[in-house]
C-alpha cells in the first residue's frame, strides 16, 4: 500500500490528532509554554528565512536545500530543525508516539479510499513491535528486520507504519512472493539506557529469524539511531561467533544457540556510525545540529560507552571482528550529501570496502538526513517520494538472489556508488 502525498489538509487532521496528546503526556500548561517560545519562530524567522533563501539571493548549497525543494519541504525541514534544536525530548517524543502516528495513518488511508489497511499487520506482543506479512499463513521469502531512528529518545514503529507498508509494497512488485517486516519498538531514553536497546535489538533479531527459519532470507535495516543499533547488533554476532571459533566450536557444522547467523545483507538508512565523531560536521541544510546529537549520544551510552563499541559502532578498529559480524552479502547504504553524519558514513563504506566487504551506496545531492524516509512524506512526485526506497529494494532483491550469490562476492572490494541530484534524478 503506496498512500499519496500528504497535502496540507492532512498537516492540519495531524495538528488535530497531536494537540489532545500533547495535553495528556505533557499538560496543558507545558504545551502552552512551548507554543508560546515557538511563535517568534514561526511568524517571524520562518518566513524571512523563506524569502531571504528562497527569492533575495541566489540559492546555495550551503545555505539551504536546493532550490529544486518545493516550499512545503522547506518549511517542514527548518521546522524540524526549530524543533529539534528547541523544544524538549518530552514533548518532541509525542510527535512520533503511537496515540498521534496510528489516527493520523488511519486517516490517510481513508482519505485515499481504504477503509481497512490492505495489507495484514498485527502488532507482536512478546518482542515489542509490528509485523507486516503478506500471506501470515505461509512462511516468509524475505523478512526485512527494522530499527527506527530518532536518537534514541524518540520514534515508534507506529511512526514508521506508512514507510514500511510501502517498502513492503514495492518488495512485492520486485517479485516477492511472501515478503514480510518487523519493526521493533524498542525502550526509549530516558526510561532505559545502554545495552537495553541493543539488547532488545537482539532479541527482535532472535524472533526474527524463529519466523524466518534462516538467515539468509534477512534483511537487517535501520535508519539513523535505529543503524546504530543495527551495527551493534552485527558486531555483538561477530563477537560470538569469534569466541565460538576461538574455543573450538564450528558455527557451520555445529550450530550452537550462543552464536546467531548474521543475516544476508543490512540496509542503512543514514546510519549514526560513531555517537560522537570530528567526522560530523555543523551542516547548514541538515535539521540535526552535532550539539544536540552528542547529548542525545552521551544520554544514551553514558560516559563510560560513549567512544566504545558496540554501544558506538564506529569506534570498533578490528577489521577481523568487521568481517565476522558482516552480513553475507555486505551493505547497502543511502545518505544525503549535505547531513551531519555525511563525512563518518563515508569513512565507513570506505573502511569496509577496504576490507573487502561488499557495499552498494546512494548519495543524494544536497539531501538532508533519512532522506528516503522524510521523502516519503514531504514530496509530490511518485519518483521523488519513492526513488530511496526503490533503490533500496533494487538492491536487496538482487543481493537475496542465491544464483548471484559469488559472482562478486569474495575478499575483493566491491563498491558501487550512486548519486542522485538534486532533481532526484540517479546519474
């Protein structure tokens, strides 16, 4: 199910759905507060930052998004920026909880004709999170394991539903016959910490591959925090199975419950790669700011695991723990040019790469972070709104086919580099 774009009258049913919630979990007073700070914002900086970048000077890439961007995504970008750099954690986890994302889905599939969602989904009670099957009463080809974003703090599957119901889409148009996902819902901070998240991740990675039977038919995916995560989750799989070899243990020939398979291949979505890195540079155009991601990072992991993996992946230099915690067909990797963690997810396709370790990557010119997910939800065009995705798909459909399988697999590096431009255009 493929909804349309989000018009303006969708924005105003969502600020409906939003506003009773904000009331209950925040209070009424609170919300006033915040609303009150963020007029100035609104009414004033708002539309003269529009005028001044958009009319009174040339558009630059430093400046803004590029001037192809439709006014609609330009003002939900800066206002998310507003947001994420002025308004609390408490009231912005609102935004992406369940009590506004579900209604608000819910409406939008009514407005486009469904009164039912098309596609079976079911939430999964005993591994926190939701799984979207197309035939539930057979087994899966292909089950796509998902770990949202939102900096630890925020987020929910729920958030997510329209993006992976349309992931699930197009797997079937790629010629899935029973494709599926699970999107897990894991602990948000401040209510827990460091390894609670990883922990979860890894127990929704073990319930995963119970439904899928085998690791070859997963696929590990995330974007942003929820890449974190992910990357945690493959380097805790590395681990084991290093300690498994070290003591004698064929993880081949003796499958032992203490070590995982790692899955066929993980698909990231601007991975946060190192929680604090001098690789993540003070973006103009991005809507995240290094200050408040570092915050967000040290509130997470804490002092102690801040700089350490697998708490921050990127801080792990074992090449040999990298190729044990792998998937077997490596990584696809989509990112925006001008986003905060741009230069750190560079470094680690390059490291990869350099290890032999198989990486397919989409750039898009002048994007911003989690560009295929935002996308969905800011543009017009089918072709701007899917493109991420698609080519996301393109390259899982081809990497889970078995007769490819060591055709350019093997120590030699592979690397495979695509750049989308600021029409959205692939080149």
């Amino acid at each position: 199910m493929i909804l349309g774009p989000v018009s303006l009258v969708d924005c105003l049913v969502f600020c409906i759905f939003l506003a009773p919630q904000l009331i209950w979990h925040v209070g009424l007073v609170r919300t006033c507060l915040v609303a009150l700070q963020a007029l100035p914002f609104l009414v004033l900086q708002l539309p003269f930052q529009l005028v001044r970048d958009r009319l009174a000077r040339p558009m630059s890439p430093t400046a803004s998004l590029p001037h192809e961007s439709t006014v609609f995504e330009d003002v939900v970008v800066r206002c998310v920026r507003y947001a994420f750099r002025a308004i609390p954690t408490s009231v912005n986890r609102v935004f992406f909880s369940k009590g506004v994302a579900l209604p608000f889905l819910r409406w939008r599939m009514l407005r486009h004709g469904y009164l039912d969602c098309p596609v079976h989904w079911h939430e999964h009670r005993s591994r926190e999170g939701l799984w979207i099957r197309h035939k539930p009463d057979q087994p899966p080809d292909l089950v796509v394991y998902y770990v949202h974003g939102g900096g630890f703090a925020l987020g929910s599957c729920y958030f997510y539903l329209e993006f992976l119901l349309a992931w699930h889409s197009l797997l079937v148009d790629a010629g899935f016959q029973n494709p599926a996902v699970f999107a897990l819902d894991y602990t948000l901070v401040p209510d827990a910490g460091y390894p609670t998240q990883m922990l979860e991740t890894l127990q929704g990675y073990r319930h995963v591959l119970e439904v899928a039977k085998d690791a070859s038919r997963v696929c590990v995916a995330g974007d942003s925090a929820g890449g974190t995560l992910i990357l945690s989750l493959l380097l805790q799989l590395g681990s084991e199975t290093q300690t498994l070899q070290q003591k004698g243990v064929s993880t081949v020939s003796e499958p032992s419950p203490l070590a995982l398979a790692v899955p066929r291949t993980a698909a990231l979505i601007s991975p946060w790669v190192k929680l604090k890195s001098h690789l993540h540079y003070p973006s103009m155009v991005d809507y995240l700011n290094r200050q408040t991601l570092w915050k967000y990072a040290h509130e997470y992991a804490g002092a102690a695991m801040l700089n350490q993996q697998p708490a921050s992946p990127g801080s792990c230099v074992d090449e040999k723990l990298w190729r044990a915690a792998s998937p077997e067909r490596g990584y696809v990797v989509v990112f925006g040019e001008q986003e905060v963690f741009a230069p750190d997810i560079g470094d680690f396709i390059n490291r990869r790469v350099r290890s032999g370790i198989e990486t397919k990557a989409l750039r898009f010119d002048g994007g911003v972070h989690a560009w295929p997910v935002a996308s969905l939800f800011l543009s017009s065009t089918a072709d701007r709104r899917l493109q991420g995705l698609r080519w996301i798909v393109g390259q899982i459909s081809k990497l889970s086919d078995t007769k490819m399988a060591g055709k350019d697999g093997g120590s030699a590096a592979a690397l495979r580099l695509d750049q989308v431009d600021s029409h959205g255009l692939a080149r």
